[in-house]
C-alpha cells in the first residue's frame, strides 16, 4: 500500500497509509465528518459519545469516551489511522496510540482552523474533493450569515457547565461562534473553560446567558433559576452541538444562528 507524509494541526508529520482502510475516530464532531465523506467501510471505531450518525452509533466499535479512551480495544481494531482532537483528547492517550499506529491531531479555535481540518482530514482520507464541497459550502452559508445588528454587540455568557458553573473562555471555539454571530463574550479574556460564581456572573452585567445542551444537559429549570438571580437578562438554551462542533454540523450552524439571533432580536425588543 502507498504511503503518504501530511502534516497535522499540530505540526506533525504524519505517515499514513494511502487511502487508510481502518480508521477509528476519537472526536464526535470529526466522527460526523467522516461519514459525510462517505467512509462507512472504513470508520471500524468510535467513542460513546459519536452519536451521529445514528446507524454509526448502533453498529461501529465504541472505544470509551474522548477523555477515557479504552486503548486495548483501539489497538485490537488494528487501525492504520486514527483521528484526535488536542482539546478533546487526553495528551498521554494520544501519544501511547502514536507508538503503534499513525494518529493525525486537529487543533481548532475558529472557523478557518474547522475548515483546514475538514480539507485535511478529507487528503489524508482520499476524500479531498468532497471534503474541498463540504468546505466551500460551509464558507458560503457562514458568509450570508445575518448578525446582531443593535447598537453594541449583547454582552454574553456562554455556559457549558454546573457544579461548578463554567463558561467558555476567549481562545474556544465557541468564543468565535458567538462573535460569528455578533455577540460579545463578557468572560472572553479568559482562557479556556473557567469556574465562575453567580455573582461573578451578576457583576458581568450580562445582557444575554446561553446555557448549552452540552456537555452538560441544561433545562428550562436551570434556566427559570438563573433568572430569578438575574432579572431583565435574557437566558435561552441552545444546541451546544451547533456552538462547538467543528466537523460537518458546520453545514447546519448558519442556518440555526439565524434562527436563533431572530429569537434574540424578538426577545429584546418586546
């Protein structure tokens, strides 16, 4: 079998088998892009989290979760590619499967970088032209994307997280998927995803709370509680999937973004 060198999104180079005929996937988010490059045959290992697609999800290998990765069964699939996520996946896990198979990391903060990765991922796959349409037709709905139009961006918070409350940081890629919609981060000169208080939260003069439906699963309770601490903010739940995953749903998230700022716009002006 040919052998190709590519160079991942951390820098690595990378030997991969061409094309590679076993890959196990260890990020959601890139899981759902491989199936929309059409590799079924050759995806024999996801974690409990790739819920999408759902076959995939009933009927390929599960290999634990993006933090616990159960590294026996990964190597037991043979896989001569597996594909990582710095952020997602724990640094030590990855480097013991880099000794025994090609692992390709991505490293994303923004929609440039999402879309580096999906092109990657579609040349090391042999699915650049595919990868190269979804690519494009991502740009051009992110480009036509209507956004906040009052006179100051709606001072946000993000959170991702209770017990402890945790919200996403600057350098996130959620932190650009609000700014992609127009909204200012008030915890944006944080970093990553920091513990904050609710009076914190209070002292931030929020205009606006989102409150993700993951990773941890908010419900209209949570949000009923958070405005009895915080009177006149507007506080919405929303799609986590579609804030922070970077492979395929970007296809959805322009779509879903104005749906939702028009909700924010109805809410702030009754």
């Amino acid at each position: 079998m040919e052998t190709l060198l590519h160079t991942d999104q951390l820098g690595r180079q990378v030997v991969i088998p061409f094309p590679p005929r076993r890959i196990v996937s260890l990020v959601p988010s890139q899981t759902e892009l491989l199936y929309h490059l059409g590799l079924n045959s050759e995806v024999v290992g996801i974690t409990k989290f790739c819920r999408h697609p759902e076959q995939w999800f009933r009927e390929k290998t599960r290999i634990g979760g993006t933090k616990q990765l159960h590294l026996d069964a990964i190597k037991a699939l043979r896989p001569d590619l597996v594909i990582a996520n710095k952020e997602e996946n724990e640094r030590w896990q990855v480097n013991e499967l880099m000794e025994s198979c090609p692992v390709w990391v991505s490293n994303i903060h923004n929609l440039q970088e999402a879309l580096e990765m999906i092109r990657g991922v579609g040349a090391i796959t042999g699915k650049a032209e595919a990868a190269e349409e979804i690519a494009g037709t991502i740009t051009q709905r992110f480009s036509s994307l209507a956004v906040w139009e009052g006179a100051a961006p709606l001072r946000t918070a993000y959170f991702i997280w209770k017990d402890p409350w945790m919200v996403a940081g600057g350098d996130t890629f959620i932190h650009t998927m609000l700014e992609t919609c127009g909204l200012s981060n008030v915890f944006g000169g944080m970093s990553r995803y920091p513990e904050i208080t609710i009076e914190q939260l209070q002292a931030a003069d929020c205009q606006l709370v989102l409150l993700s439906s993951e990773p941890y699963p908010f419900a209209e309770k949570h949000a009923a509680m958070l405005r009895e601490q915080l009177p006149g903010t507007q506080i919405m739940l929303v799609d986590g999937e579609m804030f922070s995953w970077y492979g395929s749903r970007l296809l959805e998230a322009p779509g879903y973004f104005s749906r939702f700022m028009e909700e924010v716009k109805l809410k702030n002006y009754e």
